[in-house]
C-alpha cells in the first residue's frame, strides 16, 4: 500500500473497488497516525465499498474524515464534495486532487512515507 494507489483512477467496477480498499486502509492509518502523535482520537466512517451516487452519505463522511484530520495536521481543507463521477473530466480531477491531499497528510503524519 502506497499513497500512490490513491492516484489511479478507477475505470472499472473492478478498479473502484481495489482504490476503495485501499483509500479505506490509507484513512484508517492516517487516523491512528493522528491518535499516536497528537493524542487525539478520530472518528471513523464507513468509506469502503465507495458509493459514487451523488446523494450517498459517502461523500459528506469521506469530507469529514478529511477535515478532522487537517484540522489536527494544519492541511487546508478541499471540497471533496462536488463531484460528478459520470463526468470523466470532474472524475480525474477530483482523484487528482484528493490524492495530493492525501500525499500533504501523509508527509505531516509519516504514514507510507
């Protein structure tokens, strides 16, 4: 497992739920990161298997998760919300800028580094 899994973008059924796992296994150690080196504990939501339809629940929890850590870590927050993962434009651009916040997040808390 690596951040750079969170880089490729899921083209088949398949592919989403490989990048699923491991975005799941990449948020659950970023957490425990957090509780180890700020004592703080974090908490958790389902985001494995990911559910791309717009009106899920997944991308408000995958947002919060995101911003609980960056208010610990001092990340500056992205919109992970406003995405249409039809549109294949949005789709790259989002994975794209979701894994770079992954990367900042990981460098702080060490994780996969």
């Amino acid at each position: 497992m690596s951040v750079a899994d969170v880089f490729n973008v899921p083209t088949t059924p398949a592919e989403l739920a490989r990048w699923s796992m491991l975005h799941m296994i990449l948020h659950r150690s970023e957490n425990r990161a957090v509780q180890a080196k700020y004592h703080v504990i974090l908490p958790e939501y389902v985001l494995d298997p990911m559910d791309t339809r717009p009106e899920s629940e997944w991308f408000q929890n995958h947002q919060t998760m995101h911003n609980n850590v960056d208010q610990v870590t001092g990340v500056a927050q992205f919109n992970l919300i406003d995405v249409s993962w039809s549109d294949p434009a949005q789709l790259i651009g989002w994975i794209q800028g979701h894994a770079q916040l992954h990367k900042q997040e990981t460098d702080i808390l060490g994780v996969f580094s």
